[in-house]
C-alpha cells in the first residue's frame, strides 16, 4: 500500500523519519532534504500516535524557514498546530504572557543595540555609528555565551578577540548599556534567549505550563546553536527525551558570532543516550560540483560519510584568473549576461565573496552591464558607514588644504590605521579615487569624485524580483540558485588573513564548501593576479584550496596519456637524462625553456616560479595534446593550467613529434 509520507524517501531520509530513538541528530549535508525529512518526521510521528502536533515546538532559523515548515505540513494534512518560529520569536511570546499573566507590562524589544550606544560611545555621524556597530558586536558576542559585563574582558582576552577598542573599554560599555535598557525597560534578541532560560529555571509554574504546552521539540540548524541558545533548549526540554535536531557540521560559520558546532558535532555528549543519522545523497548539485566540494572537505582531514550526487551531470566548475579586480568583475558581468541570454532567470544566479568590501567594485560593474542586482544583508556600497567615514575625510582633508589636488588629497587616506573591515572598503574607495583621477586628471576634484561614485553605482535596474543576487558567503547560506560565481578565490581572502589558528581556516574551509554548494547546475570560480590596496598594486596568491577544488571538479580526460609513459618518463627525468632522448625532445624542451623565460621576465618573478625545470622536461617527453592530460603532468595544476595551458599545448603542437623508430608503426 502506498504511503504519501515515506515512499518518495530514500532509505536513509527514511530512516531519519521513522528513528524511534530520542534524543536525534540528523546530520543533513548541503541539498540532502532536510526541510523535507523535518517535516516528514513531523507529519509521521503525528499518524503513528507518537506525539500530539499541538503539543509539537520546532524551532527555526528563520522566520521565511518557520513559513516554509508549517506551509509543508499543512499541504500533508498537519493544518496549524504546530508551533514554529525563530528562538527569539519564540522566547519573546513566552515572555510577554507571563509577565501579562503576572499583571506586569512586558518589556519592549530593542531591535538595534546602536541607537542605545551611539551616545555612550560618544561622537556623531558615521564615525560613531561604526563605534556603536563594534561594540553591539562584542556585547552579542558575550550574551550568547553568557557572559556578563564584570567577565567580558577576561573571556575575551582567553579566546583571542581583538576589538579596536581596549577590552576593559568595552566591558565597561557592555555594562552602561545593560544599565541604560534597564531604565528604559528594554530588552534586546539575547535577552530574550537569556531571560527565557532564567525565568524557566527559576519559576517553577511557568516551567510546568510551557512543558505541558510542549512536548517534542524539534530544532532546524543546530549546528549554529550557541551557549544561551543550547541552555534554553534544555530548559524547554526539562527531564525529557523528546528531541530532534537537524544540521551540517560542515555548515557551521558562525563561531565568531558564538556558535558552539561541537553541540551537533558530538551530539551524543552533548545529549547522553542519543543517536546521529547520516543523510548522504545531495539532491540540489551536479556530480561536479558535488565533488568539487568534497573534496575540499577531504582536504581538511577528519572523517565523515561521503556525499553522493543524484541529479543529472553537468558541466564541470570552470576556473578563471583575471589580472585584476576590475576585470574580474567585468568578466563576472559578461559570464551572468551569457548564462541569462541562455534562459536563466537572473534571480536563480547568485555573486559571492568573502567580503562586504568586495561589492565596491562589483556593484559599478553589474550596473554598466545592465544585469539587475541586489544585495543581501548589507547596505549598498556608497551607504555603508565605513565609506561615508572615508569620504567625510577626504572632504576635510579638502576643506584643510583647499588648494591641494586630489591625488594628494587621496593619499591622505592611504596611512590611516584603521580595522581590517574598514581597511578594505578604503582600500576599495582609493582604487576608485584613482581610476576618477586617471578619467579627469588635473580637473579633478573631492566633489567630482562623489558625484562620479553616485553615477558608476547608481542602480539602474529595474524595480523586480528578477535580480542577481549579490552578497558574501555567510550571507548565502540557506540559499541556492542555478548558476554562482564564487569571486576572490586568492589567499588573504580565501582564507581571510586574521584566520591564523587552526580551528579558524577550518571554519574559513567551511565556509567556501557552503559558497560552492549554493550552485545547483553552474559553478563559476575566478581570483585577480593582483589587486589595488591603497595606493599599491599588489600581487595575489591564488587560494591554497583552489587546486584541490578543480581537479575534484575535473572529469577524466578523453584520450589520458598512458600512465606507464608517465612512469618512464619520470624515472628517466629523476635518473638525470634527457627529456626524451631525441633532438626532437630536446627542441620541444629548449622552446618551453624560452617561453618561460618571456613568462618569468614579463612577471617579474623568478623562472622556476613559473615551470620547474623537471616540469618542462616531463611536458617535453610526454607530450600533452589536451588540457586534461597537461594535467597529468607532475607540477601542473589547475591554476597553472589556466594561465599557462593554453601556451604550452600551442608551443607543444608547433614543436615536430620525433619520428617514429624503424619497424614500429607511428
């Protein structure tokens, strides 16, 4: 007999539904369904007489997340009595009826914790607003661990914060803030959290009323659950057993903010007596791309199930090196307008990158390709606090020095010592101040500049939901879309460069799997050899993890070269002779030779830099013909490949082969 809940489930998607072990964690990687066997799991134990949906709490991370569950389980039969909501929506309800039932007024949300702090931080206009934005920062920090001011310093200090501010400064904010909501009678969302947990713990009748109310609590995301968040959920919980959890380690990104993924990661600690199931097939992503992002976690070490890919094959990741930001972001533009112009709404495309700052030059380029964008998270480039701090500087630099140019007056912002976010969207702005200067010249001035900033990032797109969407790799998550380029694939930035201990490029690796992972059918990688910081042209690294990532998405070569050549040829090479052991050969290797040496010297860099002297002489025995078998070469990888590979089949196809020797066919 059919059964609507389980039959168009796969065995282990089956299994997550139908555990009968509580507490669960579900370990549900990137497009394996997880909203899906949440609410199957729902849906089932409410058929089967296992729990009353009325007395059901699922707990999400989103209020359009919260939508989506309760709008699935209607369409199966479960019609409204679930409730579900964000942690803070939820604690917030809890709150305010039992202060109305206690006859007290409840307290009124804060939704921005600046407006209390600008004037405790002192100062005015975006400067201010950027000193207010750090400090709320930390103070969110602290409460989701469930720290109070007098500790801040010390527990900060323990895990290697760096606020621009003093820690003891900061502390001493944090408890000014506390006092000046409490005048007020104010609460902000870790409030909620914080309080909820206290008031559960404390007063036994309300504890009692919300354990009648709810009995199974189900909770979406935990692998971002932090200190607060996990307290409250076992305060719900109280002595029972009656829990489902749903995440990906591998997702877990929010670390800096407070999350805690070992909660999910050693789930059975945390909940004693518990059980983890594994989904393990990805529905949304190709093969390729599938395995493009597994391999990056592989690279990392440490052992989980390995993730199948189901959907139809498609092209592989492409990779492509520009020689600066500028053209970067032009070739981004040029690569959505050609997947549009193909069929592809712009709303299923996505741009990614690590940083807000990297919009400032995105942001011109999109609008004079005509393609419609818009940001999520983050306000447009020109609105941003740290911009408009950067430009009411340059204007009093104009009103101190009226006379002076404006490549001086640029420069002036150049030795600024700012924080690692506010460097970047001013190294940004300069390389836009620089390229008006280039257009303008001697004419130009600190209100041209504005005025040019206002016209090259003015949005012309039309007021649709049909846009591209433009936004950094934390912001993505949750997300996905046919096609997405994934930018800035160079080191300092993929990493990030404060990512200086082990668990933080672990958590940097992370968060480039959940940028790779939002692409569906096309996924386009690209980095600039070189960027402008400040005034400075400076050259990039490509990414440690770009190689891995490419050869993963790599299919096998349609005509490999023998793997026993390949042997030969390095056992020759590492004995010290010749490339091939024939003029010809050695033609070959002597015109390769005096490619990289144009190479090298047009680089500046030196020639082994470019191709190792062993590299060379492989390519020169071997003789790739495509490149898949370049590949194949010792030396050459992905990168190399697309900056070089395209010269050296050239260079190998114009070099005449050696003849064949007498009695063996060519």
């Amino acid at each position: 007999m059919a059964d609507p809940l389980l039959d168009d489930l796969d065995d282990e998607q089956r299994d997550a539904v139908t555990c009968p072990t509580t507490p669960l964690a579900i370990h549900a990687p990137a497009g394996s369904g997880k909203t899906r066997v949440l609410t199957r799991r729902i849906a089932w134990r409410a058929r089967e007489g296992l729990h009353d949906p009325d007395r059901v709490l699922a707990v999400t991370f989103t209020r359009k997340a919260a939508g989506e569950l309760t709008g699935r389980l209607r369409r199966i039969g479960i019609d409204g009595a679930v409730t579900a909501g964000t942690i803070h929506a939820i604690a917030l309800a809890q709150l305010r009826r039992r202060a109305l039932d206690q006859g007290r007024t409840p307290p009124e949300l804060l939704e921005r914790k600046v407006r209390l702090l600008l004037p405790l931080v002192g100062g005015r206009g975006p400067e201010a607003r950027l000193a207010a934005q750090e400090v709320a920062g930390e103070i969110e920090w602290a409460k989701t661990r469930l720290i109070r001011p007098e500790a801040y310093a010390a527990e900060a200090a323990a895990v290697d914060r760096r606020p621009d501010r003093p820690l003891a400064a900061i502390a001493e904010l944090y408890a000014r803030y506390e006092e000046a909501k409490r005048r007020r009678r104010l609460a902000d969302f870790e409030d909620l959290v914080w309080w909820c947990g206290d008031a559960l713990d404390r007063d036994r009748e309300f504890a009692a009323a919300q354990h009648w109310r709810f009995r199974h609590l189900f909770v979406d995301e935990f692998q971002d659950t932090s200190p607060a968040q996990l307290r409250l959920l076992r305060s719900w919980l109280g002595d029972r057993t009656d829990l489902c959890v749903v995440g990906d380690p591998d997702q877990a990104i929010f670390a800096f903010a407070g999350a805690q993924a070992s909660y999910l990661a050693r789930f059975e600690r945390t909940f004693p007596g518990g059980r983890v199931v594994h989904l393990r097939t990805n529905y949304r992503c190709t093969p390729e791309i599938v395995a493009a992002a597994e391999a990056l976690l592989a690279d990392g070490g440490g052992r989980r199930p390995a993730v199948k890919a189901v959907t139809e094959p498609g092209d592989r990741p492409t990779f492509t090196e520009y020689e600066d930001e500028e053209a970067e972001a032009r070739g981004v533009a040029d690569r959505l307008r050609a997947v549009h112009a193909a069929g592809v709404p712009w709303h299923e495309m996505a741009v990614l990158s690590r940083t807000n700052a990297q919009s400032g030059v995105l942001e011109p380029a999109l609008t004079r390709a005509g393609v419609p964008f818009r940001l999520r998270g983050s306000a447009r480039f020109l609105d941003r606090p740290e911009v408009q701090v950067a430009l009411d500087a340059l204007r009093r630099a104009h009103e101190r020095s009226p006379d002076a140019p404006f490549g001086a007056l640029l420069d002036t912002l150049v030795g600024e010592t700012v924080d690692e976010e506010r460097r970047e969207h001013l190294d940004v702005l300069v390389r836009l101040g620089h390229e008006y200067l280039g257009e303008e010249g001697p004419h130009a001035t600190v209100g041209g500049f504005t005025a040019h900033l206002a016209a090259a990032m003015r949005d012309d797109a039309p007021t649709t939901t049909d846009a591209v969407e433009l936004c950094t790799f934390h912001r993505a998550k949750g997300l996905e879309f046919h096609t997405v380029c994934v930018t800035g694939l160079e080191r300092g930035l993929v990493p990030i460069s404060h990512a200086e201990q082990p668990a933080e490029r672990a958590e940097e690796r992370r968060l480039l799997y959940v940028a790779l992972t939002r692409a569906g059918r096309q996924l386009h990688l690209s980095r600039a050899r070189s960027r402008t910081v400040g005034a400075r042209v400076t050259r990039r690294a490509p990414s440690p993890w770009l190689e891995v990532v490419c050869a993963a998405g790599r299919p096998p070569p349609e005509a490999p070269v023998p793997a026993g050549a390949i042997r030969a040829s390095r056992t020759r090479l590492a004995a010290g002779g010749p490339p091939g052991g024939s003029p010809a050969d050695q033609a070959l290797f002597d015109a390769l030779k005096e490619w990289r040496r144009r190479v090298a010297l047009a680089g500046a860099v030196p020639a082994y830099v470019v191709c190792a002297d062993a590299t060379l002489r492989e390519i020169a025995a071997v003789r790739p013909r495509s490149r898949d078998a370049l590949l194949a070469v010792h030396g050459i990888g992905p990168v190399k490949v697309e900056r070089f590979g395209d010269d050296i089949l050239a260079i190998v196809a114009a070099t005449p082969a050696p003849e064949p020797a007498a009695g063996r066919p060519a």
